[in-house]
C-alpha cells in the first residue's frame, strides 16, 4: 500500500548485475510513479518521496465511514494518458452519472452553457441559461464581425476571449472554469499553454463559427476511478515494480562521473539517471547545481494555494441537494463568495454514492460533497478549519437553501497546489527541456510543464522516461 512501502536500498554502486541501470525518482506524485512504472520495465527504479505517502494531490481520506478523494478527483477522459494508465494497472473505469454543472451567477445556480473554457459551443444555449446580461449577450453575438486576433505572440486566454466576446464571458465563464483547472486568473493565464485549441480557431477567424463547427461528441468528458482517482497511485506503488522510500525528502543533486549522487537525509545514493518530478519550487532547488538556468526559469513558476472542505451529510437531511439534478457549481469571483466551487460527489460517481449507503455511525446513509477555495494570490492556508467550514456551509446554504449540518467535515490544504501557466509558459517550458535534455541521464516532469490535469501530467512522466532510454 502507499506509504508503506518502504525499502532501504543497500546498494551504493550504480550498476546491477546483467546491466541494468539505476534510475531514482524524485517525488512520488503521479508523475514520478508513472515515470517509474515505465522504467521498471528494464531498469533498477527506487521513487524518493518526501512525505509519508505517495501520490502528492491523488489522496484518499476516511470521512466519516467512507474513503474519498481530498484532492483530484477525476481526469479528462477525452485526452487518453489517464484513462489507459488506470486500465494498465488493472482499474476500471466509472464515468459521471451526472455531468451537470451550475454557475453561481446573481444569487442563482443558473445552467452553465457548454462551452469551450467560456467559448460559447451554442450561441442560444448561452442565451436561455441567463448567465450574462443583455448587453454582455449582444456583445458575444457581434463576434463574427470581429476581424480575425493577431495571435502572433502569447496572450492571456482573458484577453484573447474578452478581445472577441467581451469581458462579461471573460468574468461569468472563462474565469471560473480557469478557477477551477487552474486556481488562475483569466487575464494571467497562457492562451497557448492553456486553450491551444482556441487559439488555433482564432487564429483562422470567428471563433463563434469555429465553436459551432466542433464536431458533436457522445465521449464522456470526465473519467474517474471507483474508490477514487487515489487509488491509481496506490495501484502503481504497490505494484512491486518499483521500490518506494517515503519520508525521503531528497536536498540535492550532484554529478558522480558519467552519473549522478543523490543527496537524501544526510545518505548519498548514486544512480546512471535522474528523473526530477517534484512540483516547480522544489525542482528548482534540486537542479540549481545541474542546469542553473532551467532552475531560475521554475523558480519563477508562481503557484496557487488551495483547499478543499469534504462533507458528509445525511441522506435525509440532504435530499433537495439531490433533487436539483445537479452535480455542482461554479462561482465567478466577482461574486465574492468564500468558495470557487463545489462538487457534490454523491451525485457525480456512483462509487461515492454507494460508500455513503450506510456509512455514518449509526449506519445511516451519507452522502459526501466538497467545495474548493483559492485562487492565485489568495491567503487561503492561514484560514483556520473551523472559517474554511462555516464559509462553505454558509454558501452552499446561500447557493442552494439548503442548510447542511455535517456529520463529518474534512479539510484539506494544498500549499502551492497548483502551478501558474503565465504568459509565455510555453517559451519557459522549452528552455528548461533544452537545459535538462543536455544532460545525459537527467529528465523532469510533472505539472509544472505541459499541462495541470492528470493526463497531460501522466504525459510529461512517459515523456521523460523516454528521454531517460533515449539517451542510454
Ligand atoms: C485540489 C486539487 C484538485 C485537483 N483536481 C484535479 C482533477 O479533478 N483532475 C485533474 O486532472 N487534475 C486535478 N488536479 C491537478 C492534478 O491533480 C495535479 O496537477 C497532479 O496530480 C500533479 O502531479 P505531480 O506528480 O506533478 O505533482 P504532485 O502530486 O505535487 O507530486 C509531487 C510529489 O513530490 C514530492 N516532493 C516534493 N519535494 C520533494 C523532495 N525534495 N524530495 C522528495 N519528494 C518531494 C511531494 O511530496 C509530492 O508527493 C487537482 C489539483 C489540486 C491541488
């Protein structure tokens, strides 16, 4: 099981019998598990973690009497990395049994319009849903008109959408979808490294037209995992493939000869190659010897704080949550509400809902929800628990008249949870590659490069065991 798996590598020497090279990687969220897992296959792979347990921001707790996701709780299924990486290891798959959002606009869970991060995907649908005002709806029907964006250098994806549809879809739409994937600020935001599709459509024209255009596809959007997207790096631990050392928190990363020498607790461990796949500051500290400009680059790679609040409640008490169809909502910030958003699990994934059946203490049915809070720059980790709950509770109260007394509150900071792709991200991202790929043995990964999501996460993680191999 994670965190459990512990095992002290005896070995100094680098080499192994029959060849087979010596590979450490550092940080066991999902990236440098998957790195491992395709590693292990030929190679001698030892994950160094620094906290108790693997899986950085895929974690399950116990609430009340159920295990839930606190952190990701399900990944792009349109993107196909996460998906086969879960079938791999043998997990099945779940899709949402309601994939219905709300947008908390005006005092109002309003239905929020299909759209490509805010790019109406059907003009009348944004009209009937009522989320913007008349004069912000003429203004999105006037985008044909509109000359085609220069799109010669990176904009925000803000700027790129406000220029076309005005600022009400940038404030109303783009910002809490931006919100909820990146904890970012729409104005802040790389169009390129965060909507390339979009910007690929604007660039060729009306982007009304080219959203209309889309093909219509019956692919669920969302995937995740029964018992949760937690369980995935469990599953890859505890495959045996690979060893695990938790509680190593690992200082530095030095040359030794053609190889490198690992710093970790005083210990120094050696290997043939290096896989970085911690989050953006502590990379930067672990190659500020090795590649001191690619180490600059992630130093400056901002990050957001967030937290999310899981409640259990009883199924009786929460029962007109049901009813509403719904399974969650979105808050735009200029709502200035305590929570971005919420997710009512029990109506999104069937596991959860089947954990709650008779899951409270009295063997009540319960039925588990969250809301998350931070966007970048906001102070949300000095918040105590007991102001993160009762802020939640008061909003979903405010959202949805129903008063919610849970038999179970969980919270769940994450301190730099998720990295700040600004403008130019992409540019950043392919100096610290041509940096890092000039080192024989030496790879990065993680969310801090190619995408925040699971997929694109799992996707840098193969990325870089591929450069491992290819330069043996
Ligand atoms: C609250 C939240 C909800 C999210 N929801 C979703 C979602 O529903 N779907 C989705 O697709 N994505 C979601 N994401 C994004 C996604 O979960 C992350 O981007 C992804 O899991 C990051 O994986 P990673 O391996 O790059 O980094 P991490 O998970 O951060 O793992 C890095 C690991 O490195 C370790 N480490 C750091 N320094 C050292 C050191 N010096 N030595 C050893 N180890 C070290 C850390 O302890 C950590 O375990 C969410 C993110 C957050 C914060």
């Amino acid at each position: 099981m994670a965190g459990s798996t512990a095992s002290r590598s005896t070995d100094g020497g680098r080499r192994y019998a029959g060849g087979v090279k010596k590979v450490l990687v550092i940080g066991g969220g999902i990236a440098g598990l998957t790195a491992a897992w395709d590693l292990s296959v030929d190679h001698d792979v030892t994950v160094l973690e620094a906290s108790d347990r693997v899986g950085g921001k895929l974690r399950l707790e116990k609430v009340a009497g159920a295990r839930v996701d606190v952190g990701a709780e399900a990944m792009l299924n349109r993107r196909p990395e996460g998906v086969a990486l879960a079938r791999e290891v043998g997990l099945a798959i779940e899709h949402p049994a309601i994939a219905s959002s709300r947008l908390w606009v005006g005092d109002e869970l309003k239905p929020l319009p299909r759209s490509l991060m805010g790019v109406p995907l059907d003009v009348s649908e944004l009209a009937a849903s009522g989320v913007l005002s008349p004069a912000g709806m003429e203004r999105v029907l006037a985008e044909p008109d509109i000359a085609p964006s220069d799109l010669t250098a990176d904009v925000s994806v803000g700027a790129l959408v406000g220029e076309r549809f005005g600022d009400e879809v940038v404030d109303r739409l783009v910002e809490p979808l931006l919100g909820g994937v990146y904890a970012g600020r729409a104005r802040e935001i790389s169009a390129r490294a965060a909507v390339p599709q979009l910007v690929a459509m604007a660039a060729r024209g009306s982007l009304t037209a080219a959203a209309a255009a889309l093909p219509v596809s019956d692919v669920p959007v969302f995937a995740g995992i029964p018992g949760g997207m937690g369980r995935l790096p469990e599953a890859l631990a505890s495959s045996a493939r690979f060893a695990v050392r938790t509680g190593a928190s690992v200082e530095r990363i030095s040359r030794a000869g053609s190889g490198f020498r690992v710093h970790v607790d005083g210990e120094l461990l050696e290997a043939d190659a290096v896989v970085v796949a911690t989050q953006a500051a502590p990379s930067a500290v672990l190659l500020m010897d090795l590649v001191p400009d690619a180490a600059a680059a992630l130093a400056r790679i901002e990050s957001a704080d967030v937290v999310v609040v899981t409640f259990a409640v009883r199924e009786v008490e929460a029962r007109p949550l049901l009813e509403l169809g719904a399974s969650g909502f979105l808050v735009p910030p200029g709502e200035r509400r305590a929570i971005k958003a919420s997710t009512w699990s029990f109506a999104k994934w069937d596991w959860v809902r089947a954990a709650g059946r008779g899951a409270g203490a009295y063997g009540e049915d319960l039925l588990y929800l969250r809301t998350s809070l931070g966007r970048h720059r906001e102070r949300v980790l000095q918040l105590t628990d007991h102001h993160l709950e009762v802020g939640s509770l008061a909003d979903l109260h405010a959202a949805t008249g129903v008063r919610l007394e849970p038999v179970a509150t969980h919270v769940q900071r994450w301190q730099a949870g998720l990295p700040q792709y600004a403008v130019g991200h992409l540019d950043v991202v392919a100096g610290i590659r041509a940096e890092v790929e000039a080192v024989p043995g030496l790879a990065v990964c993680g969310a801090a490069y190619d995408g925040v999501g699971i997929p694109a996460v799992i996707g840098s993680a193969r990325r870089a065991a591929a450069q491992v191999r290819s330069a043996e």
